[in-house]
C-alpha cells in the first residue's frame, strides 16, 4: 500500500508570510523614518558685525533693533581713495559702508598647531571659521575627543577669496609654501576635519549668498544617509579687498547709504559684511539618547536652481516658489503650520518683490488679516554676509524661538509699491513682538537665494519643551503661537496696506 504525502501546514505558512510582512513593514517604516528624522541643533556659535561675538550678544543686538553698520575701516582699505557717489566713477565704489568682525589679523595660531610662519598666509576666514567652530564645540559640551570617535561631517559654506588677491597684490617673490592650503577654501573644511581627527564628510560648498544654507541642506541629509553621525555646518565670509565692491557698484547691487532697506520704498541695493556661523547637527533620537541640550529642531530642507531666467543673476520666482514647497513637504507640514518666515530679503529694487510673491504665492491662502505671516530680515540688521548669510538667518530664528520673542525688522518706512501687499496675508514686525509657546510647536523658515541661481529653504522647530531648560516657553504661558504672532504682528508690524 502506497504512502500518502503529508498535507501543508496552512495555518503554519499563512503565520509565517504575515510574520514576514510584518517585520519588512517595520523595516520600511524604520527606513523612512530615517530620512525624516528631525535634525537637532545641539550648539550654535557666531561673530557677527556690531560686536556680536556670541549667540547671546547676536540676540541682545537683534532684540535692540540695534544696525551693525558701519564705515569700512582703515585695516581694511582706504575708504577716502575708493569712494566717489558716482557709480560709474572709475576703480570707484558708491558706498562707504559695511558689517564688520573687528581685528581680522587677530589669532592665535598655536592654539590650533598652527606655525607663525603658515598662520601668515592663513586666510583669516580660515582662522574665525577655526576659532568659531572650537566655541560652537565648547557651547555643546563637546570634545574634539568625543567628535573623532564617531564619524563626524564637515560643511562649510564659502564663497570669497580677498586675502588671496591681497597676496597676490603683494608680488610673487612673496608667494611661499603655505599660500594655497591658506587659500583654497577646500581646506577651510578640510583643516576643521584634520584639527579635530575627524573622518565623516568633508565639504566646501560655494553658491554664492546661498552657500551656508545649502551646507546646512547637505549636513542634514548627510545625517539622515548614515554618512555621519554629528555634523558641523555654517559659513564664513571676510571682507579685505575693495575688488569686489567696485564690481558690485558697477553692476549697481550696492545701496548707497548703506542699509538693506528689505522690502521698503527706497531699497535702492545691500550693503556687504562679514562674520561666521556655525551649528553643531545630530539626529534627533542620537541627542536625546545622549542627554545633548537641544536649541531647536531642522524639521526639513530643500534646494534647487532658477535655471534660465531673463539675465544670470536675475531671481526667479516660481523657483523660490518650489523650493519652499519642497522644504514644506520634506518636513510633512502644511504652509498653516508656519508662523515666521526668515527672508533672504538683500533689499533690492528687483529682488524684493519677487521673493515676497513667492512667500504669498505659497502662504497667503493658508494665513489671513487676523493671522498673518511674519517675514523679517536679519540683513536689516548686520546687512547681507553673502557666503554666510543663510546661516546668519538661521540663528536668528533659533534665537528667536529660544528667547519666545521676535526681533524688529529696521529700515520699514514706506512699503515697497511694487508688492501688491493687499493680496498678501503677511506682516513685517517693525517692534519687538511676543512668540510664546503654544499647544502645537511654533514652525519657522528660513530661505538663501545665491546670485549663481541655487536656492535653499530650511523649516525649523522648537526644541522639545523638556529641552528648553530654565527658558522654557512654559514658564511664561500656554497661549498659542499663531495667536499671540498674529495679534502681536497686527498691532506692531506693518502690511503696507
């Protein structure tokens, strides 16, 4: 008698698939997850004009209202030999204005192993990134030591090079050894990752005034590929040569009186500065998990290009328009969600109304009269820093939401006839005005628009409460965030109705 074969376990088999589905439906989540992942800022550092050599001198100025401007001063060129109020005037600039870092040859180059002899022909943008990115680590709590036993990233934004043309100027027969690891701003990353042993990524990023924010862009999707566990990001400018202010005056960029003038009547151009801003980045889950002090949280990121527009520089709206868009979607929000809006805003004739139409375009329909979107300026302040810029905004809006108040916007007298503001649910805090926490976490934006046609946006939240530390919001209310912004930008701001 034949053996009959034994019948499957279908019971067995049906347990098994759902068990596999299971467990590759956890994988995928998990996969996502980690490419949404909240970015923590866990350390911030920064020398900006007017004295602001730390992120609390920054917000004391912000908060003030104070302007950074001042005349060039005489370590820099002779601003007598150079100005004529003619823009057409030969070797000539219009303006004899700009955002300085005091005492550009000030540094200690020993501290960072640096010889006298190399620290000469060190561009001193190398130097402040050095000293600013040894605060940001002093800041968070971190060592070098701790940083080079996990891979740890480096993304600078960088885009001048003044103190190569000044040695240059000075002859050959002057040009030594150290002239282009001094110079090359491959090395103004590259040196962060060799002083500090670290082995993560390693990058300059040079878009123009959009440098520093693309860099942040990068640092964060490099945290959420895995290629780094902590990453380092933010930018540096130095302003040292008169070249480049002649050629802007040429192409009629600058402002003459020397104010950024975002979003008024009269903006007639930018006024150029200088300084350096740097953040220290983790995942969100690696800080927490590691007790860090959370400052704010990079919900999400984009960039992109304006492609052929009516001329190289000129910005192109519907570009801008796609990249905030992008960043919204990168982070799972709605426009609803965003209180504040950081603004490129250099205070031009052409690019003002262009961004405030995309600012409209995407957030008007969400927001109302009763509940405007703020949109500010921190150029208005310490005027446009170009490779640093981005980054500069950035801060700005971390100080804004760790001390739950926003700066005034300076330089709003008139606004812009060519904004057509009654279409625009928006307000421009012309006052100091209250930003307190509310049942949801406050949302904010951040955008950078390079003149080589990369643009960059960055959506930022609040640190969670338990991370606020003794300034938490929750000691000082509950009330919601869009509420009070709105009431607060309704009774301070200006709509330019």
């Amino acid at each position: 008698m034949s053996q009959s074969n034994p019948q499957p376990d279908y019971a067995k088999l049906l347990k098994d698939a759902l068990l596999e589905i299971r467990e590759q439906k956890a994988k995928l989540n998990a996969l996502l997850g980690a490419k949404t992942e909240p970015i923590a800022i866990i350390g911030m550092g920064c020398r900006f004009p007017g004295g602001a050599n730390d992120p609390e001198m920054f917000w004391q100025l912000l908060h003030q209202g104070k302007d950074a401007i001042a005349e060039v001063p005489r370590d820099r060129w002779d601003i007598n030999a150079y100005y004529d109020p003619d823009p057409d005037a030969p070797a000539k600039m219009n303006t004899r204005y700009g955002g300085f870092v005091n005492n550009p040859q000030e540094f200690d180059p020993h501290f960072f192993g640096i010889s006298a002899r190399e620290a000469i022909s060190l561009d001193p943008q190398q130097r402040l990134l050095l000293e600013v990115t040894w605060e940001t680590l002093e800041a968070a709590a971190v060592t070098p030591e701790a940083l080079a036993k996990v891979l740890t990233g480096v993304f600078i934004g960088i885009c001048s090079n003044d103190y190569t043309q000044n040695l240059f100027n000075q002859g050959e027969e002057r040009i030594d050894a150290y002239l282009a690891t001094g110079n090359s701003h491959s090395i103004a990353s590259g040196r962060l990752s060799y002083l500090l042993g670290l082995t993560g990524p390693c990058l300059s990023v040079d878009t123009a005034c959009s440098s520093s924010l693309v860099a942040v862009h990068l640092a964060c999707t490099s945290l959420r590929n895995q290629e780094c566990d902590v990453a380092i990001a933010g930018g540096v400018q130095r302003l040292l040569s008169p070249v480049f202010n002649i050629n802007f005056t040429k192409a009629r960029m600058l402002s003459a009186d020397g104010r950024c003038k975002t979003f008024d009547a009269s903006a007639d151009g930018f006024v150029r500065s200088e300084g350096c801003g740097v953040i220290l980045l983790k995942r969100l889950s690696d800080a927490i998990a590691a007790g860090d002090r959370i400052l704010a949280l990079i919900r999400g990121s984009a960039i992109n290009q304006d492609g052929h527009t009516s001329g190289l520089t000129v910005p192109n709206g519907p570009s801008q328009q796609a990249v905030i868009r992008r960043a919204l979607a990168a982070s799972g929000i709605e426009p609803a969600q965003v209180s504040y809006i950081e603004a490129h805003g250099t205070g031009t004739s052409l690019g003002d109304p262009i961004e405030m139409g995309a600012i409209g375009a995407v957030f008007s329909s969400s927001h109302s009269p009763d509940r405007p979107l703020i949109v500010g300026s921190v150029k208005t302040n310490i005027g446009h820093l170009e490779g640093a810029a981005g980054i500069a905004g950035l801060i700005k809006v971390v100080l804004q939401l760790q001390h739950d108040s926003i700066a005034p916007h300076l330089h709003l007298k008139r606004p812009n006839p060519y904004i057509d503001w009654s279409k625009l649910a928006i307000a421009i805090p012309t006052d100091s005005m209250a930003w307190v926490r509310g049942e949801k976490p406050r949302l904010a934006g951040v955008s950078s628009f390079g003149f080589s046609g990369t643009n960059a946006h960055v959506i930022l939240e609040e640190a969670p409460l338990k991370e606020q530390g003794s300034r938490g919001a929750g000691e000082q209310g509950s009330r919601g965030a869009g509420e009070q912004g709105s009431r607060g930008a309704g009774e301070q701001g200006s709509r330019g109705e």
